[in-house]
C-alpha cells in the first residue's frame, strides 16, 4: 500500500462517511476496505486500487441513495489528488468499479475491480443486515409504527437477500454463499424473523 495515498483518504475522504445514516458510517466503509483488501491480496490485483474504490464507492450518498452509485464515480473522477498516484487509466477503471457496485445493478461488474467491490459490499452476516435494515428504516422514515418498520424490513430483506432476490455475487468460494444461505433461512422462517427484530429494535 502506498502510504501517502493511505494517509489522503483517511483524513479527507473517509471522515465523508461521519455525516451519513447509521447504515453507512465509517465502520461499513472499514469492513468493505478490508475485505476488498483480502479479496485483492488473493486474487493478486493492484492493492491501492481496490482500497481507493472501497473507500469510494459510497461518498455518493451526500446526495441521496437513488443515484450514489453515479456520483460516488464522479467524486472519484474528479479528484486531482489521485493523479498524483494513478494514471487516467486506473482512474477510469476505479470509477466504472464504483458505478458497478450496486446491488441492484442490472448488468454485472465490468472488471475484476468492480466484482471485488460489489462483493465486499455484501458482507453477508444475518445479524449485521437485520439490524442495518432497521437502522435504514428509522433513519429515512421515522414516522413509520413499530409494526410497519418490521414490515418494511421484511419486504426489504425478500426483495434483496431472498431466494429469488436481486443480489448477486462474484465469487463462488467466498465465505459470502454459505452466509447468504443462513440468511435465507431466517427470512424463510418468519417467526423466527420476527423474533430477530424484536431482538434487535431493542437495541437500535
């Protein structure tokens, strides 16, 4: 890693993420650095290229979610500073990694960069998504009742973490498929999603 890079997006780049909901703070940026960071190491790419995308790929949401994918590129493709380490080569493939990261993508990443980020950006943990789910939730619509966030979480996680949902990943031996897995089986059992809500709204 080149330190002066490193140094760069810590102090200017990822403090961006401070001022966003409770689902993409500072720690979901860290997680999705660090596992595009082993995924890199693994698949033998180039290591300050993935963790600039990382630390990227959401600085959109300063404008809201719908298109944070598109302005998250444009935040990429404009800063100066990254010319001091990459050419506009690189620059162009980062930016078209953080356009291709979105979950609900109709199209699939178009470089090994976009498939790393995508990937590290659905850290799939059962516990970790339900309770960023509710978090979302009552940050964007707090007038909702109880009862009608736990509906929109369910509709939530069916619509994207479901058996015939939107989400897809790029790496058959990641950890991710058998997470995914668990996952489905909890929204599979809704009893048993109601009671990891329950458990969880206490403690949002």
């Amino acid at each position: 890693m080149n330190k002066e890079l490193q140094q760069y997006i810590e102090t200017e780049i990822l403090p961006r993420y401070d001022h966003f909901d409770k689902a993409h703070r500072r720690t979901h940026a860290d997680l999705v650095i660090r596992q595009s960071m082993e995924l890199a190491e693994r698949l033998g790419v180039d290591e300050d290229m993935a963790y600039t995308i990382a630390a990227y790929h959401d600085t959109g949401l300063c404008e809201g979610r719908d298109k944070h994918h598109i302005v998250s590129a444009c935040i990429l493709r404009t800063d100066q500073h990254l010319r001091e380490w990459f050419n506009e080569e690189q620059i162009e493939i980062m930016a078209e990694a953080v356009e291709d990261h979105r979950a609900s993508a109709n199209r699939p990443p178009r470089t090994i960069y976009g498939r790393i980020v995508a990937e590290a950006d659905r850290y799939i943990d059962a516990e970790d998504i339900i309770r960023r789910t509710i978090q979302f939730g009552i940050d964007h619509y707090p007038t909702l009742s109880r009862q009608e966030h736990y509906l929109r979480m369910v509709e939530h996680l069916r619509e994207k973490y479901g058996r015939e949902g939107y989400l897809r990943l790029w790496f058959p031996e990641s950890p991710n498929m058998a997470r995914l897995e668990e996952l489905r089986k909890i929204i599979d059992n809704e009893p048993q999603l109601k009671l990891w809500f329950e458990r969880l709204w206490n403690n949002v």
